[in-house]
C-alpha cells in the first residue's frame, strides 16, 4: 500500500495563496503536514500574503514564508530566483526535506467571450502568459531545483477544472488553457514517472472567480446554471473541497497525469 503522500516533511508551494482555494490549500495543509516543513506561499497581493503566512505560522512547528509572485510576467529572472530567493530567505535548502510539493493553483478567467469575438491578440496572449507559459515555466524551475538527486519525493498538483475535459460555451480561453495544464502533467507522467502527478478539479466554489462568472459570462444558459448556483448556494466549500484533495493524496492509488474531481468517489 502506497505511503500517504502528506506524511512526509515537506516544502510546499502554493501558488495564488491569498484567497479563495489557494488560502483553503495553505490552510488546510498546514494542518496535515508534519512538523518542520515550509510553505512557499505565492501571489500577487503582499498585504494579504503575509496575513495567510501568519494563519499558516499560527501552528508554531510549521513555517511560512510568502513572496509576490506574478504568474503573467516574462521577466525571466523572476522565474528563475522565486522558489531559490524563499528557501535562502528562510535559511534551509532542498535537502532539508524529505518532499517537494508544488500546488499549481493561480489563473484567471476573462475574458470570457464567444470564439468568434475573441480577436484581440494582447488579451489573448496576456491570458495565455498568465494560465499557461508562467505556469510552465515554474514547474520547470520546480523540477530543475528538486532533482531526484536532491529530493526523492516530488509532487505536482494542478488545480483543474470540469472546462479541462468538457467544453464550456464562452469560455474558450479558459477551457484551452485548462485543457492544456492538464496535459502538460499527462506529458510530464510519461517523461519522470517517478513524480506523482495529478489534475485535481474542485468542484464550483463560491470565489470571487466564481462571481465573475456569473456576471461576465456570455453565453446565457450557462451565466444562468452560475446564477442559480450562487442563489441557491450548493456550491463547494472551499475548505471541504481542499479536505477531499487531501484525502486523494493519503490514499495515494491515483495514475500520474490523471484528471480527479471533487464528486469523483476514491
């Protein structure tokens, strides 16, 4: 039986950590990992960084250390230094750590347009810096930093979506770029299989991501489902959802690249 893939002392990167699921990931995963491990906690909003890094410190044998990270730029340095810049800043180095973890969670949403308005090159090429080469670019700095000679315990999670494997009207951009995260950690299973890798989608949350969608979205039927959701308040609780991602990774029995949803039974 596959170890739990939390029991280990960790380093973790969280990416768009300061609010909706990415704060539930930073949360709930400090309660879980064990004592001595570090989150990395990334994004784009520094005053609400460091009141996640406090909530996540407020478990006194578990450290945080957050770092304004912007996903859509192509400053390469950027890239290169953010992950080794926290790790100096907070004193340890990779074999410190017995894994490595790495939570793709940041994105955006808009445009949200029909394919046939979808003509301007720099909102479709911001989009793109933003949901897919960034996202790339830091998993490589990831892999090229915790080398199997380094660490032995790696893991990737992308934080996925029903749009990932299910068009969705209006929606093209985010479907495409979903679609294409999930495949680059299919790609990566098949390059080191010794990386656990996994596609996690986590149902409807009640984000403010989800409230744009909601008043943004163009295509009726499903600016409706988004409207009813929020009326009716089924959505998932972002914690909840983060529980079930947890309990996905005690488990440990998924295929590497495999795409899991949240109403998916283990």
């Amino acid at each position: 039986m596959a170890a739990p893939l939390l029991s280990k002392k960790s380093v973790c990167i969280v990416t768009g950590a300061t609010r909706g699921f990415g704060k539930s990931i930073a949360l709930t995963f400090s309660k879980k990992l064990p004592p001595g491990s570090l989150f990395i906690l990334l994004s784009r909003n520094s005053d609400l960084l460091n009141e996640v890094a406090n909530l996540v410190q407020q478990r006194a044998d578990i450290r945080a250390v957050a770092a304004v990270f912007d996903q859509s730029s192509n400053n390469q340095d950027h890239f290169n230094n953010i992950i080794t810049d926290c790790m100096s800043n907070s004193e340890v180095s990779p074999t410190d750590f017995e894994q490595s973890l790495l939570i793709n969670n940041a994105g955006s949403l808009e445009p949200l347009e029909f394919l046939r308005d979808l003509d301007n090159i720099a909102d479709i090429s911001n989009f793109f810096q933003t949901n897919l080469v960034g996202c790339v670019a830091l998993t490589a700095k990831f892999l090229q930093l915790f080398k199997p000679s380094v660490i032995n315990s790696r893991v990737i999670i992308n934080i996925s979506s029903l749009g990932a494997i299910s068009p969705m009207k209006s929606w093209a951009l985010y479907c495409m770029a979903k679609a294409a995260r999930d495949m680059m950690l299919k790609v990566l299973a098949s390059e080191e299989e010794n990386v656990r890798t996994l596609n996690y989608a986590p149902g409807p949350l009640p984000t403010d991501m989800l409230n744009t969608a909601s008043e943004n979205t163009k295509d009726p039927d499903l600016k409706k489902w988004f409207e009813e959701q929020l009326a009716q308040k089924t959505l998932v609780d972002c914690d909840d959802s983060a529980r079930k991602l947890i309990a996905v990774l005690d488990k440990n029995t998924f295929e590497n690249g495999a795409h899991f949803d949240y109403y998916d039974e283990l």
